[in-house]
C-alpha cells in the first residue's frame, strides 16, 4: 500500500508521522463515583459540592447541576472530587442505545457510579479528549457495550483499551479549539431558536384567546362547534380508512399515518407508506387532499393536528383514526384552526373527552361537539399570517443549526483522522 509523505501505516490505518495511536488508557488518570446514602441527610442537606448523574450530562460541558453532596459525605464515603476541567462519561444508562454523553466539567465536583472520569495528562488537552469521544462515540458503543445486561453498560476495561488517534498537543488543541467554536455557534443557535419559540407561544396565547387584537380588528368572536363549522356535512367532518398492517406496500397511493401528524406541522418519515390501487378500491379510501386540515384522534397527544401540505404525491389516503376536516374557506381559514388546535385549552377540550387507559383517543362525535372561538375570517387570515410567518423564521434557524451539525461531523472525520492538518508537521519541530 503506498503511503503519502508525511503519513505512515498503523494497525488503525494511515495517520501522520507525528501522531500516535493510544488507548483511552493513556490519556491521563481514570476515577469513578458513587451514590452516598440517600437516607442520611449529612450528606445531602445543605450540600456545597456538585454532585453529577447520568441525566445530567447533556451537553459537551458541564457546570450547574441539581443535586449537592456535603463535605461529610466526602470524608466518610470516599467519594473523589474531580478538578475542573476532568472529562465525564456515561458508562452505564439506557441512553447508551442510541448515544454516549461526554462533558468537561468547568469546576470541582463529584459523580456518581454510573459515570467515569478522565483527569488530563499535561501532554494532553481535555478539550481534544472531549471532542474525541464524541466524534467516536458510535464506534466505542459498538465495541465496548456489553451484551445481556437490564441497562446498557459499557465494559470499563474495554473502554479503556479503545485505540485512538492522538496527535502532538499544539494540535489537539487547535482541533478542540476549532470544533469547540463549531459547537459555540450551534450553542446559540439553539438558543435563538428556543426564544423565537417562547416569542411565538406568548403570541399565540395572546392572539388566539382575543386577548390582543391586531390593528384594524374589532368585533364580536363566534362561538362554533366543529361539526357546525363543517356545515353539518360529512364530506367536510370525516374519518380516514381502516387501512391494516397487510395493506401496506412499498409504492401506488401515499397512506397518511397518526404519526406523521405533528402538534402544527406535518412530519415526513424516510419509510413512507403507501397502498395499492387494488385496496383503494376494495376499501373504498377516501382520498384525502393538499390544505385538508388532519386531526388525529389518538395519543400522543389526541386533537394534534396539521394542514396537509404539498408532499410531492398524487393521490393520499389516511388512517381510520385520523379526522378530515374541511372547514369551508368562506368561514375558517385552516391554518389558523391547525393553530388553534396546538393550544393547551384544545388539548384540555380533548383530554375532558377522550376515552381509553392506556391510549388516549377521542371518538369523532365528541371531537364535532367541541365548541371553539373563531374571529372574524380576515382577522383569522391576519393572525394565521404573522404566527406562519414566525414558524418560518423558526424553521429557518432550525434548518440552519442542523447543516452546522452535519458540518461538524464532516470536519470531526477529517480532523480527529488527520487527514486535514490545521498545524503543518514542521510547526511542531519549531515548537518542539
């Protein structure tokens, strides 16, 4: 196999001349934790030295957490404190299916045994470990979780032994500093986002319930029933069809489930379902059109709902447990009830009527009984207009935050590999 010039060929593959391969080992001291007694209130009440769980960890770092132990339980338990800027990781929790927490701590504390800690050699950057990790998060939950246990665990000792790729420290820091900027920016991203989604829920409270009113409105609100709104027509208040696991296919007719129905919004699935022309006529669909208002009847939770909008099918049918509202344009604007019916007070409407242990599903009949408040139409459009119009910014940043995510990954691949060097071999023998 021929090596480019400054690489060589190691067990792990091609990697720089100047890095090293390693196991988590090698990177500096490794402590575990525990749980003191939870009975003995010395070491809980009035506690001033953090103490992390498992749950605790869902972020990169972490600083401020819920639960405190005392200095008591320290010096009878012998529980470790961790100096700022130890490396956490979650070693046992059902969250090990699918994803491994990693944090660096950003002050002294304590863990409990779920968790495991790596305090840093000096030749060693905890940032760079941190971002190691979780760059090869999947790989070590495919090779260090054990296998016939209640709770997902990874094995200490395999963890220990997991081979990673370490380069001279002037650049696992410029890595950790470069992904840690790519993590600060989706940090605030997600920030911006939750706050655009608090700025729309206080709108809505307020638009919705009449509470404010926009300039140019007034008037008395109608009080309505939903099967008076469908004008007491079936056509317009209608279930979908009772479609079973063996009508389902891989292509023909696009088949609507309660799981593609959002609080709001329409989510497309990557296993889409369909039927066949065949069932379609043997079970006499019905077919169900673009801006057809979907109310699913069943948890979690029942009354969502969502206008249908374009998804690139010419023929759609949905589940019996779906509700086909088709309020005349003339009297309700649809995106404004798919609004309407993301509130709380609906949620409550529905839960007051809903049957079942446990699923929770609402019958048709009394779903058409519920009385709601609508404005007059214009004022329903204007309203509808400006909280879209905050969906679509959300949307937006959401999508945003999601590319820098992917982006992430991809300079992860590159990076913590070597294959993209951020310091040039020769700066390292200058520094050196």
């Amino acid at each position: 196999m021929e090596v480019k010039p400054g690489y060589k060929l190691t067990e792990v593959g091609v990697i720089p001349e100047d890095w090293e391969v390693k196991p988590l080992s090698d990177l500096g001291y490794w402590k575990g934790g525990m749980t003191p007694s939870m009975q003995n209130s010395k070491y809980w009440f009035n506690g001033s030295i953090p103490w992390v769980s498992s749950g605790d960890i869902k972020s990169s770092s972490i600083f401020d957490v819920p639960m405190s132990i005392t200095k008591l339980a320290v010096k009878e338990t012998g529980s470790v404190i961790l100096p700022k800027n130890s490396v956490l990781i979650v070693t046992r929790s059902g969250i090990l299916r699918n994803f491994l927490p990693v944090a660096k701590i950003l002050c002294n504390l304590t863990i409990n045994q779920d968790i495991k800690a790596i305090i840093s050699h000096p030749s060693v950057n905890p940032d760079y470990i941190t971002q190691l990790l979780i760059g090869n998060g999947q790989r070590i939950l495919a090779t260090c979780l054990k296998s016939g246990t209640t709770v997902e665990s990874i094995e200490y000792i395999w963890l220990k032994s997991f081979r990673i790729l370490l380069p001279p420290l002037p650049e696992q820091t410029a890595i950790a500093t470069t992904l840690s900027d790519v993590d600060s920016l989706i940090s605030s991203l997600d920030a911006l986002i939750s706050k655009k989604k608090q700025i729309k829920q206080g709108a809505m409270q307020e638009l919705l319930s009449g509470k404010r009113r926009l300039p140019g409105f007034s008037g008395e609100w109608e009080v309505v029933t939903l099967f008076k709104l469908a004008e007491g027509k079936k056509e317009y208040f209608n279930d979908g069809d009772w479609i079973e696991s063996e009508h389902i296919t891989t292509d023909g007719i696009r088949f609507i489930q309660t799981g593609n129905i959002g609080v709001g919004y329409f989510i497309e699935k990557h296993d889409r379902k369909y039927i066949s022309e065949k069932s379609f006529a043997s079970l006499s669909c019905k077919e169900i059109n673009l801006g057809d208002l979907l109310i699913c009847r069943l948890a979690d939770p029942a009354g969502r709902a969502c206008v249908l909008p374009d998804i690139g099918e010419s023929k759609v049918v949905t589940s019996v447990d779906v509700t086909i509202f088709r309020a005349p344009p003339s009297s309700a604007n649809r995106v404004y009830l798919a609004l309407l019916f993301s509130t709380s007070n609906w949620f409550k409407s529905i839960s007051d009527r809903s049957g079942g242990t446990t699923h929770k599903r609402i019958a048709r009949g009394a779903l058409g009984k519920i009385s709601i408040t609508l404005p007059p139409l214009p004022e329903q459009q204007a309203i509808a207009a400006i909280l879209s119009d905050m969906d679509a910014e959300i949307t937006t940043l959401e999508t945003r935050r999601d590319k820098t995510k992917l982006l992430k990954q991809g300079m992860m691949q590159e990076l913590l590999t070597g294959r993209i060097r951020l310091i040039p071999p020769a700066a390292h023998a200058v520094s050196a």
